[in-house]
C-alpha cells in the first residue's frame, strides 16, 4: 500500500507533468539520442484540444502518422449521424449484417447473416463493444450498399474536416495497407462529433450494453472514473498499440484529447487522465496554437508493434496490472478513482427497425437469406444438332475459298492423312452407328452414351454457388448472365492409320 508521503510525491510528479506538457508543447520529432531510446520504448503520442475554441492545450508527436485502429469507427458514426441529420437516415433504419460484414474478425457482435438491427441499436454495439461486424454492416448501409462508396465518402469527410494526415481503407479499423491518421486528425474528428452532434453525444459515454444474455462493458475506463468524462472511443492493434479518444466536459467547457501508441489500457487511461486534467488548468488565454494550425506529416505510419507485441512489451502490461492490485490510486493515476457505483447499462439487440426493400418491418432475421438461389436449367441444344450425317460427304467440311478470311472456323482443313478412302469408310460406318443408336440398337446404345459423357450432354447441370445479398438480383457471372457450358460438337471418328507399304 502506498504511504501518503508517496502519494503526495506522485502528485507532484504529475504536476510536474502538466506544467511541462502545457509551456513545452514541442511539435518537431526528437532528435537526441537519449529521447530516441525512450521513444522505442514508450512511443506514445498525444494532445488536448478544446473543443469551443480549437486551441492546442498540449501535444506531442500530434502530426505524426499512426494506426487508428478502432477509433476508426469514430468515423464510421459521424458519417452516421450526418445521414441522420440530413435525413437520409433515421433511428429505426434497418441494418443488415450481410454475408460480408458477419465475416469481419473480432471484436464482433457475431450475428448470422441476414440479422436486422435498428441503426441507432448498431451505433451504440459498435461504439462501446467496438464490433467489426456492425460497423461494416453500418457502413454498408450508409453507403448505399457499397464499401467502396462508403470509404470514399469517409476519406472526402477527413479532407473537408482537415484531417490531412488520414486516409480510410475500412469502417472499422481493422489493420490493411494505406490506413492512417494522426493524434491531431482524430483531434480534428472528435472535436467535429462534439461540436455538429451535441444531441448524439449519450452515443459516445454508454458505459455498457447488454442483448439479454450478457453485459459488455465499454473499453474507455475514464467513463465513471474520471470527473467530467463522456466519451469517445478506444483503439487497438499491435501496430498501433493502446489507443484512446476521451472528452470530458466540466463546468460547460469540453475537451477532446487522443492518445496513441500506449502499452496497455492502463497506461493509456493514466497519460488520458493526465493531459485532460492539466487541460482544464490551462489558461486559454495564454494559447494561440489551434489544432488547424498543427503542421503535417509525411512518410508511412509509425509501427510500434516491435515493442507493443514483443516479449518486453507484454510483461511489461503483465506487471502493470500485477502492481495495479496493490495500488491505492486507480490505475496508478492521482485523477482518477474507482467507480463507485454499477454501470449504466443500456439495451440493444436485433429487430424493431422500419421496413425496405428486403426486410420487413420489426423483423430480427430475414428469412432465407443467404440460401442458394436455385439456378434454372438451361434449355437443351436443338434435337437437330444432334442429327447424324446421312452421308459420308456431310461430314467432309467444305473447301476453303481463296478470298474466306483465315479465322473462319468452317473453314479449317482436314488431313486424312493421304488415305481418303479408308477415311471415308471409316467415318461412315461411325455415323452409320450413332444412326443405329437413334434406332435403339443396344450396341451403339453404348457408343453414344459415352459419347455423351465426354461431351458434357449428360443432361445433368451443376448448381451455381449463387446467394441473396442486400437484395440484390442474382448474377451468375461477372456480366450478369447465366454462365453455361458450351455443348461440345459431334467430333470426327478418328481415321486408321495408313496401311503399310
């Protein structure tokens, strides 16, 4: 147990802290050697930004390029709300968890395909139990049914909002080439949430959720722990590490502040606390700076996965929470404090949402979905086409003229092999046989039904691997046609070799 002398020496190094973080306010990189290697080792970075005002009440490393993560989703619902507010969208709009988005990794809510969710029910799943799986879904359905449109659209907000150091690949974060943001962009975005949705912001402080069966708690543990907290979102991945957009309102003043790279949701709600706390000590008349004015980076994301994911990095968490049980400040932090109380927890679930085109209203699951479409049967080729020749001349194919164009395939030549009349005996009495078996000899029965094998006329048509997606019509090919299999021709019996000399 710490002493109180103890606690008043943290106390005072965290004050230390602030002071520093508030006149420093470094924007370059480091450069010394020393700073290098505590970097590698705590390559964290941060800022606090006022939400009225704009201006930067602390940063480090703000500009430069990182892994979001799952804040990611931070976009996903503002382009939600926007949809809301300019009533292309409502609270009761269905989403659907389409083939594609229930196959996203976890975190996920898990729902089968075909599973229909109020929006509003979607957007508290995805912020607070941060499910993959709701967030495409979400996406999808704000997009019109296209991830592409959707993405597009998050990277066109971003540049609107001055989010320039950011680019979208996913609605959700999950690690792919070419996503990126900053601290200072999921500033920008976190500070755009706060000031253009005010009614929404319940949206970003649910403490918990639960679908009947069990509780999920949020992951930002400021909520309940830190005076004033409410929101936003968490964030990780091994090449991020522990990510965090909080804010936190006191007095009627807000701020947003971002910290990314942390190892651990420990240290990642100390450094949290830390910088929001000194952020309300500021005198905001004392700052010019505002997250606009913020230079940007350039140059691929820093991945800290070395050390996050290495062997180092994991104990080092391991310890964190081992010493964690004997502290008498809550994750080592003079701000904040155990919840003292049971979460807040909020329903959510399937069904309740308005109709359209491919669910019902109210409906929780639409029925068949994702069942093999069956596919018709193509019509068989003419009975004609398989008329043998009634002569051994019908089966000679014609002579090519001297002006027919070389690509005309009725005019390829045939070599007999220089024995045209042993040729010609032979193929008549090949067509002499598939005739017999249109009259029900056994014999050339047989003649002909392996002939039918081998050339795919059997009869018998595969079923395509066709599903009901977002209601879309079926399509059997990349063109939108029924894909068949070409019947193949009666071929030429093959000539006897030529008699020897």
């Amino acid at each position: 147990m710490k002493t109180l002398a103890s606690r008043h020496f943290r106390f005072f190094t965290a004050t230390c802290l602030a002071v520093a973080l508030l006149g420093a306010m470094p924007i370059a990189g480091r450069d010394s050697p020393a700073m290098a290697a505590e970097d590698a080792a705590r390559p964290m970075a941060s800022i606090v930004v006022d939400v009225e005002t704009g201006k930067v009440l602390s940063q480090d490393r703000a500009s430069e390029r990182r892994y979001p993560a799952s804040t990611t989703k931070l976009m996903t619902a503002y382009l939600a709300l926007k949809a809301l507010r300019d009533e292309r969208a409502a609270l009761d709009t269905p989403v659907v968890m389409t083939r594609r988005a229930a196959a996203e990794p976890p975190s996920k809510m898990g729902f089968q395909p075909g599973s229909v969710m109020r929006l509003d029910s979607a957007l508290r799943m995805m912020l607070v139990k941060s499910a993959n799986d709701v967030a495409y879904a979400i996406g999808q359905t704000i997009g019109g049914g296209s991830m592409d449109d959707f993405v597009a659209m998050m990277n066109d907000t971003a540049r609107r909002l001055g989010m320039l150091d950011t680019r979208f690949i996913n609605a959700n974060g999950l690690p792919g080439d070419g996503q990126y943001s900053s601290a200072k962009d999921l500033a920008i975005l976190g500070v755009a949430i706060r000031r253009e949705f005010p009614a929404f912001s319940d949206f970003f402080n649910t403490e918990a959720i639960s679908n009947g069966k069990r509780v999920m708690n949020n992951g930002n543990k400021l909520l309940g722990r830190f005076d004033g907290a409410d929101g936003m979102k968490t964030g990780y991945i091994c090449a991020s590490g522990f990510n965090l957009v909080s804010s936190a309102t006191r007095e009627g003043r807000t701020l947003v502040a971002v910290v990314i790279g942390a190892n651990g949701t420990i240290e990642r709600e100390r450094n949290s606390a830390e910088i929001l706390e000194a952020g309300f000590k500021a005198d905001l008349a004392k700052i010019d700076t505002t997250v606009d004015e913020l230079p940007t980076a350039t140059g691929e994301p820093l991945d800290v996965s070395g050390y996050i994911c290495s062997s180092e990095g994991r104990t080092a968490r391991a310890n964190e929470r081992v010493e964690e049980k004997e502290r008498e400040e809550t994750y080592g932090s003079p701000y904040l404090h155990e919840m003292d109380r049971s979460p807040v927890v909020l329903q959510v679930g399937l069904g309740g949402a308005a109709g359209n085109d491919i669910a019902e209203p109210g409906i929780s699951l639409i029925s068949a979905y994702g069942i093999p479409l069956p596919t018709p049967r193509p019509e068989r080729p003419q009975e004609t086409a398989m008329t043998p020749p009634l002569t051994v001349d019908d089966l000679i194919p014609p002579a090519i003229p001297a002006e027919a164009d070389a690509t005309d395939v009725g005019g390829e030549d045939v070599d007999y092999g220089g024995e045209g009349d042993a040729a010609r005996k032979a193929v008549a009495e090949s067509a002499a046989m598939v005739g017999n078996a249109r009259l029900g000899d056994p014999a050339a029965s047989d003649l002909r039904s392996s002939k039918a094998k081998t050339d795919g006329l059997s009869g018998k048509t595969s079923r395509l691997d066709i599903y009901r997606e977002g209601g879309e019509a079926p399509r059997e090919d990349g063109n939108g046609a029924l894909a068949l299999q070409p019947t193949s021709p009666v071929p030429f019996p093959t000539p006897p070799p030529p008699a020897a000399n």
